[in-house]
C-alpha cells in the first residue's frame, strides 16, 4: 500500500496543524525540524535538522511495516509539519532522537541512521521502547517511544492508508465523513 | 480571556447570578440574558480553546499523558474522597470548564418516560415543552421510530443518523427474537446546526470532538455573552451568604487565580455546579441559621446520591462488523424500560420473560433497561498500535486480527434513592481554597445487580443469536457508575424531605434555585441530560417571574 503526501496532510489536519503552511510545502527542514539538544542535555550530539530527519526515518523503517510505499515523503512532510509552531513538543522530539543516538553510539559506535536495518531494531528492543509505557516526561525509553516511535505509529494509523492496512478507512482521528460506518466490508 | 489581564471583581449590578458553567447554567444564562436581565455566571474551570481540541483527541488516542489530561481534570482543586463500599471514580465523571461536563460526554438525549415521574412532583405533560425547547437548544438528530417513547408532536430538529452496518447485523438477530430496536436521539449535527458543523466523523466524541458537532456547553455560554452575560472563569464559589432572616442569599464568594476573593451580590442565584458540587457547595454554605448547611432544614442535602449503571456483553463474530468508524450509537431499545420483566417472540425464538429463578433464586424484581448496540466495539488499530509491545509487520499482523470482528451491547439500569448513598464533607481533607473535600458514599443495592443481571441475559441471548463467541461480560460484579449524578437535592412539595419545589427553588430560601440532575427524584435509566436541560429552561422561568 502506497503512502501519499496526502495522508502526511490529512495527519497534520487532524493533529490541528495548519496545512499549507511554507514550512510544510517547502520542506524547510532548517526553520521547521532545527533545536539544539546539546543546550538542553548538555550531552555531544547537536546533529544537523537533515541528519535527525535521516535518524526519524531510519526509525520508520523499523516500526512501520514493510508492505508500506511512500514513507520518506510522508514522514518528512508529517514530521516537519508536526513539530512546526510547537516549541516544546519540536524540543522532545530533537531531545528523543539525541537520546537514540546515544544509545547506538555506545552500544555500536554508531548515529542510529548509519545502523543497517537488524541492529537498528536490536537497539529500539535493547533499550526497551518496545514494552515502556509512553510519557513525555519519563525515562529514555519513555520518551523514544513516546515522541518517536508512537509519533511514527499515530501518524500511520490515524490516516486512511495506515487504517486500510488494518480494515478501516475512516480510523480514529481522522475525519473520515460519516458514510463509511454504514458501509459493509468490500467484497 | 483567561490570563491574569481578565477582570474577575464581581459586577455592580446583577439581576442574576449563576454558579457553574456546564448545560444548565449555560442555558439559564442565555435564556435570562436574552430576556434583558444582568447575568453573571462563576465557572470554576477555566475557559478552553476550540483551537486545541484537536490536541486535545490526540491526548485522549495516544497514551502517555493519562485521560484526566484531555480536559485538565485532577490535581488539589479536584480532590475527593471515596468512602462507600464502592469506589466512585469522580475525576473521571466531570469536567471542569466553560462548558462543563459537556466537553466530554456521549451526548445521546432522551426524554424520561412517563412512568418516571411517578415519584415526581411534576409530570411528563409538564416538562413537555421544555424537552421540546431543550431539544431545538441543544440540537438534536433523532427520529419517531421509538414505540417506547413518550408521546411528542414536533419532529425533532434534526433528522437521526442513519443506522450503522453492525446495525444491520443485529437487526437480523433482532428480528428472530422479537427485539426491537430504533434510533437514538443524539445532541449531535447529522447536517448544519446552529453555526455548527456536521459530524465528519473522527470517532472520538468521548471526551472530544474536535469538529463541534457534538454539542457541547460552551456554545450557549458563547451565545448568553453575545446577549450580554458577563461569564467569568476560574472562579470557584466558596460559599454562599444569607440575610439575618436566613430567607434570601445575599452573595455568591468566589476565589480568583490571583489570590483574591470577591462577593458577588444579586437578587436572584442558580445552582448549576453538577449533582456533587452543588450539595458540597451547600453544605460548605454552614451558618448558625443553618447549622447543617445552607437550604438543608430537610437534612436531604447530598442524601439520595444516584447513578445509572454499565451493563454490557461483548465478543466477536465471524464477519467483518466495521467498528470505531464513529464515536456514537445509532440504534438502541427501549422495549425493557417500562417492563424489564417482559418476554418477546420472534420468527424465530425470542427472549423469555423473567420468572425470578435466574440465577439467584429470589431476587428482587429489575427495574428499567435501556439497550444499546455499540458501533465501538472493541480496539480501536490507532489505540491497539500506541499501546501494544510490536512494530512493523509483526504489529500489522497483530491489529489486523484484534481488530474487524467485535461486536457488543450496552446498557443502562437505575438506582432507586437510598439515604445512605450520599456526598458529604471530608472535614479530614481540602483543596487548593482550603475547603472539605467531597466524600462519596456509594453502592450499588441488590434490585440494581437484579437489573443488571436481567440485562446481561438479553444481550447474551441477542449475542448468541448472532452467533457471538462472547468473550466480556459487564454486570452485577464489576459494573461501573454511568457519571449521571442524581438526586443529592431532590424535589418535592413536602420541605421536610426535599431541598427544591417543583418550581426548582429552594425551600429555604426566596431567592435560591437549582438547575441540576441533583433535583431528579428518581433517575430512570435514560441519560440525564435533556431533562437537566429542560428543568434549567423551566428554573429560568420561574426565575423570571420573580425577577
Ligand atoms: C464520560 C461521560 C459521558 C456522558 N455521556 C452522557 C450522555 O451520553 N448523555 C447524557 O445525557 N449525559 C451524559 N453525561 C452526563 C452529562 O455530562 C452531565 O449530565 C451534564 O454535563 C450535567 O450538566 P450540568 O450543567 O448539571 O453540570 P456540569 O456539566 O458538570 O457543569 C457544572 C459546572 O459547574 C462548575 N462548578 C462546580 N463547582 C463550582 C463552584 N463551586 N463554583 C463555580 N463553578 C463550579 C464546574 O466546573 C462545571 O463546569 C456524561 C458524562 C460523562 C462524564
Ligand atoms: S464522530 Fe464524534 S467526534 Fe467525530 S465529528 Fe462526529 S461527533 Fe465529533
């Protein structure tokens, strides 16, 4: 099933972003998807906005399934959409992936995105994003799972074409009109 | 409006002064302001933006910041405590707000039938008006298919959603068993309404709609400021003062976020603050007059606490049965209401009559059962993926078989009054203003689990029928409150053992009224909210007339 930058805008819509905005339409990952993690965590790894669109990516690839065509187009615009006008939420998000980052760095020597796609989904299961219980607030798996994985899920799963994987075009949160309730499965 | 820049000192001159920002006290507000009377109403909660609601719905699909956060519920303001045999769960049965508990509720509305106004001091043919009013008001989609229905001559403003497949699917059943089912009256846009949209379907109604479709409070409290009601938010009432005669109250003490504490006078005031707040408010109103608080001289006060209660049977079929598509119900059945007892037949069967022998041999007879026929059964794939310990394919291969087969049925059945189920002061406890807490004492009696139990057996034999491999069960042991909180000041002729008249004022006191499920005698088992509505459009009135 093929993911379109029309399910990226329709997420963003419903997640109350205004779509249209020069940040979605003109990818301007600099102003939309920058922050400074370093300041916050005083930790190394200030990568540059494309690098952790790269890290979100690479994430992506592990949690989203493999059946699905079209994610970079879809998680860019979504992404950067998402994290536009939204200072604090842009700050977990930047603040999540640097905190990936460490975790490959000490486990492999590796940014997260230069891991191939088997040890990059060692390290979201080592570091135990899979089982922890999602909170903006809490521990380092809390938080990955919250602000990256569950962001990545949301995204899918409240569009039409991440709801028709699963058997229903019109899934929570999104405004899917109210003939499709009444419809009965196609044959 | 809500930052520290609003002005929160009370007004000089009030005809009117309203405490609480929910269904009733909005309606109250608007009614008398459009009438030309000074209005101002204390909400407690603050005023939230339309902007974020759609923040809000993410808050309530996505797990991690609890679901008290969808409308800021919890915290030293919202403190209670829960002392009755059963845990009341309070946070989760109110919001507070412009626009009350309404911000998060179903929004399906029924007119009590007749026969619950047999404990009433006033009838059906009373209130028949204001339903009427109350209806156009909220703006309601229903239709006359009802035969259980109490008799109505205007169409209902709004034509009812039409069925939904899994309709389609019990109907069948139904059919074989003589059950009937009809449309529900939903406070919710099946086209345009009142500068509203229509519902486009997000499927999260409970506890938002991002879309406004739902109706919610915070549209009439928009519509009394436009007549010019003063509305003013963050502004919880302490206590209430009286005259030296005790006959009149003289001013509603607020508490301001800055600190301050203000009194606003006026001739007239309204109780709209919900069935827990307004007899906590009342008691905390204690003065040597009334020595067990404020238009108590019954001792009725916070007694006869009432909720409906969550009977429901769920499994899975082996057909597609196309949940969640939608947040609300479309069918429902009203045959078991005025004769829980009753059987039926069908062309093929039918559901067989009670007899008393059930399960538990001698227990008391059931009351009133609504039906209903969920379009939300089971998981919804957004909440199963965020919640789940999978991702990728091995995710998708999990939701899609959690999700597509689910079917079920809910319900509702009443509580009779019991002194003893009761809200109180805990002296022990205080909120942010340093005032009692709120303590609940609640359980739920043996004609309630009789009840229950009677509508778990119907929706058993309708699942069965089905062919539903039933896989839940919610009945006598491990029911839950509806969050329809009746009763606490009840209605009556006779000041003894009721707190209002059928004119909805105070015994006590001249000036005094209440607009809230709190006045409800009985509580049926129908959603409470159109006749909360409808009784607040009739205390205006009677406001008025003393006005
Ligand atoms: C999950 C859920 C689903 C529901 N679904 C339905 C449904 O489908 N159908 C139905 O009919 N009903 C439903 N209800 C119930 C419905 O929401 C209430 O009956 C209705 O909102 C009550 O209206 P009200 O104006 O009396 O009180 P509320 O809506 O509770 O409003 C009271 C207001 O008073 C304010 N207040 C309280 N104390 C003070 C004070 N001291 N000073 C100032 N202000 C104060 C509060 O902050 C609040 O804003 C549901 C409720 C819940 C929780
Ligand atoms: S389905 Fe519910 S939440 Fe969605 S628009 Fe309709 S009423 Fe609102």
């Amino acid at each position: 099933m093929e993911l379109t930058r029309r399910d990226a805008l329709a997420a963003l819509a419903a997640s109350g972003v205004a779509v249209g905005t020069a940040a979605v339409l003109d990818d301007d990952l600099a102003d939309a998807f920058d922050g400074d993690a370093s300041d916050a965590s005083g930790g190394p790894s200030d990568s540059a906005p494309e690098e952790r669109m790269a890290t979100l990516l690479a994430i992506a690839d592990v949690v989203y399934p493999s059946r699905l065509s079209g994610v970079e187009e879809f998680v860019r615009t979504y992404a950067l959409g998402r994290v536009e006008d939204r200072e604090s939420y842009r700050e977990g998000m930047v603040q999540a992936l640097s905190t990936l980052d460490d975790y490959a760095r000490t486990w492999h020597d590796a940014e997260f995105r230069e891991l191939d796609p088997e040890t990059r989904e060692s390290v979201l299961d080592q570091m135990g994003a899979d089982t922890a219980d999602p909170d903006p607030e809490g521990g380092d798996s809390a938080r990955v799972r919250y602000y990256l994985v569950n962001e990545l899920l949301y995204a899918l799963y409240s569009s039409p074409t991440g709801g028709k994987l699963v058997g229903i075009e019109n899934p929570q949160g999104h405004p899917g009109g109210t003939g499709s309730y009444q419809r009965g499965p196609r044959r | 409006m809500t930052g520290s820049g609003t002005d929160r000192t009370p007004s000089e001159r009030a005809d009117v002064c309203v405490v609480g920002a929910g269904p009733a006290g909005a309606l109250v507000a608007h009614r008398l302001a459009r009438r030309g009377y000074d209005v101002v109403v204390l909400e407690a909660g603050e005023r939230f933006d339309f902007e974020d609601r759609k923040e809000r719905m993410e808050r309530a699909i996505r797990p991690g910041r609890g679901p008290l956060s969808v409308w800021e519920m919890g915290g030293p303001r919202d403190a209670y405590s829960s002392e009755g045999e059963w845990f009341y769960p309070l946070n989760r049965a109110r919001v507070k707000g412009v626009g009350g508990t309404t911000l998060h509720w179903q929004g399906m509305v029924m007119r009590l039938h007749e026969s619950d106004f047999e404990a009433w001091p006033i009838e059906y043919g009373d209130l028949r008006p204001y339903y009427a009013e109350a209806e156009a008001a909220l703006g309601v989609a229903g239709a006359d298919d009802n035969p259980y229905a109490p008799p109505r001559e205007e169409p209902f403003p709004m034509p009812a959603f039409s069925p939904s497949y899994s309709d389609s699917l019990f109907a069948e059943a139904c059919e074989r068993l003589g059950v009937t089912m009809h449309s529900v009256p939903n406070a919710r846009n099946s086209e345009g309404y009142d500068d509203r949209s229509s519902c486009v379907g997000y499927g999260t109604c409970k506890p938002v709609c991002p879309s406004g479709a739902k109706y919610s409070a915070d549209h009439h409290v928009e519509k009394a400021e436009e007549e010019g009601a003063r509305v003013i938010d963050r502004a919880p009432v302490q206590r209430l003062e009286h005259d030296d005669a005790g006959e009149r109250v003289t001013a509603a003490v607020y508490a301001t976020p800055e600190g301050e504490t203000h009194r606003q006078e006026a001739r007239e005031f309204v109780l709209a603050a919900g069935g827990v707040e307004i007899p906590r408010l009342l008691l905390l109103s204690e003065s040597p007059r009334y020595p067990d608080g404020l238009a108590n001289s019954s001792g009725a006060v916070g007694r006869y606490f009432m909720d409906h209660l969550f009977a429901g049977v769920g499994g899975t079929v082996d057909r597609e049965t196309r949940q969640n598509h939608v947040g609300f119900i479309t069918s429902e059945c009203h045959q078991f209401y005025d004769d829980p007892t009753r059987g039926t037949e069908g062309t093929d069967g039918g559901i067989p009559e009670w007899s008393g022998k059930g399960e538990r041999d001698g227990e008391p007879r059931p009351d009133s059962i609504k039906l209903e026929f969920l379009n939300y059964a089971g998981p919804s794939p957004v909440e199963m993926a965020l919640s789940g310990d999978q991702w990728g394919d091995d995710l998708l291969d999990t939701l899609r078989e959690g999700y597509g087969n689910s079917i079920a049925m809910g319900g509702l059945v009443g509580q009779r009054p019991r002194k003893e189920n009761r809200i109180a002061l805990d002296r022990s406890t205080t909120d942010d203003h340093g005032n009692p807490v709120p303590e609940l004492h609640w359980r739920v009696d043996d004609r309630t689990k009789a009840s229950l139990r009677r509508a778990n057996r119907i929706q058993r034999a309708i699942l069965d029928e089905l062919g539903a491999d039933i896989s839940w069960t919610v009945g006598p042991e491990n029911t839950g409150p509806a969050f329809h909180h009746m009763g606490t000041t009840r209605m009556g002729t006779n000041p003894d053992e009721s707190v209002v008249n059928p004119r909805l004022r105070t015994h006590d006191l001249r000036n005094l009224s209440i607009a809230s499920s709190s006045v409800f005698r009985t509580g049926g088992a129908l959603n409470p909210t159109l006749t909360i509505a409808a009784l607040a459009l009739k205390a205006a009135g009677h406001v008025e007339e003393r006005l």
